[in-house]
C-alpha cells in the first residue's frame, strides 16, 4: 500500500525568528519530522531564520532538502551551504513556480510579507482549479488568526465562494499536519494546467 504522506512538502515561511521562541521550536520540529517520514522538504533555499532552522534540522536527521532561491537572493538571505539541491533562478515567480512544480502539498509556518505572498499564490491557483495540492497553515500560538479572519471576511464579503475555505486547512499541532494532508481532497489531473499561468 502506498504511503498517505506527500513525497516532497514545499515550507513556506521567514528568513527572520520571529518573537515568539516557541515558533522556532516548531519549525525544528517540523524539519525532523520530514526527514523521520522521509519527505523531502522544498523551500526557498535561505540559510537564516526559520527557513535555516526547517531545512538544519531536515538534513540532520538525513532528509532530501532542495532550496530554490534568485540569484539576487543568495547573498542577502545568505543561501544555505549545505543542500542536498540547490536551484537558483532569476526571478521570484520562477522560485515559486519551481516551488510548486517540485512539491506535493504545501505549510505555511509564520512568516512576513514573502511568506504571505507564497501563500496566496498557491491559494489563488488552487481557488482558479490550477491544482488541487494541500495547503496548511500552522498557525503557532495563534500568528495566523488575523489571517484565518481576513479570508472568512473575503468569503463574506462576496468576493469568494465559501468553498474556497476548504482550500486550506489551520492546525495548530504539528502532530495533525500529515494526518490532515492526508485527509485533504485532491483532484487527478489538475497538476499539468500551470502551463496557463
């Protein structure tokens, strides 16, 4: 029998700690637990803050880790020395696109402005039937409430269905997070439509 679990997890999160200490715990779980499960873990290849953080403690306990970073990137977000892959294009749509080409489902961890912009994106080509991959947000001590507030106010709003909710799946234990992508309905087919965007 297959495995449930995705065989590449794409993160997304900061190239800063954060306030809370507890975020960075979340995110050394969360590489180690890729790595125990044998998933390869996809992110965009920074060796500072939590994206370092996932992808250390991935390659600890023996994980394959594939960072995809611009060229422009690499010496501000100090581009991790010690991947198993590292892709580097020329644009910030190329890093997602290759992001996404590269990984089963999607995390979000907490993050700032480029890890809300690599959320909706994946988030907009789910609602317009580009693919159908899980996407999950772990929402550590509650960073990602504001954001669970402003997608229900879109909803109710009018300028999304209500279905496009199921889009994407708040947890705030990490135990749940391959239980729920498992559990996550996925559409055959639908990976190959990103050659429309």
């Amino acid at each position: 029998m297959p495995s449930p679990n995705p065989a590449s997890l794409c993160v997304f999160c900061g190239a800063r700690f954060g306030a809370d200490p507890a975020t960075r715990d979340t995110a050394v779980r969360l590489g180690a637990l890729l790595a125990r499960e044998g998933i390869t873990l996809v992110y965009g290849g920074g060796g500072v803050g939590l994206m370092g953080l996932v992808a250390n403690a991935a390659l600890s306990g023996g994980a394959n880790v594939i960072g995809v970073i611009p060229n422009f990137l690499l010496q501000r977000e100090a581009g991790h020395p010690a991947l198993s892959e590292t892709v580097v294009v020329e644009t910030m749509h190329e890093r997602k696109l290759q992001m996404f080409e590269r990984s089963d489902a999607f995390v979000v961890l907490p993050g700032g402005i480029g890890t809300l912009e690599e959320f909706f994106e994946v988030l907009s080509w789910r609602t317009l039937g580009l693919h159908s991959k899980p996407i999950v947000i772990v929402d550590q001590g509650g960073y990602w409430q504001p954001l669970a507030a402003l997608l229900r106010g879109v909803v109710e709003g009018g300028f999304a269905e209500r279905t496009h909710l199921d889009h994407v799946a708040f947890i705030s234990d990490l135990d749940d997070l391959l239980p729920t992508i498992a559990a996550m309905p996925r559409s055959a087919g639908f990976e190959k439509r990103l050659d429309r965007v």
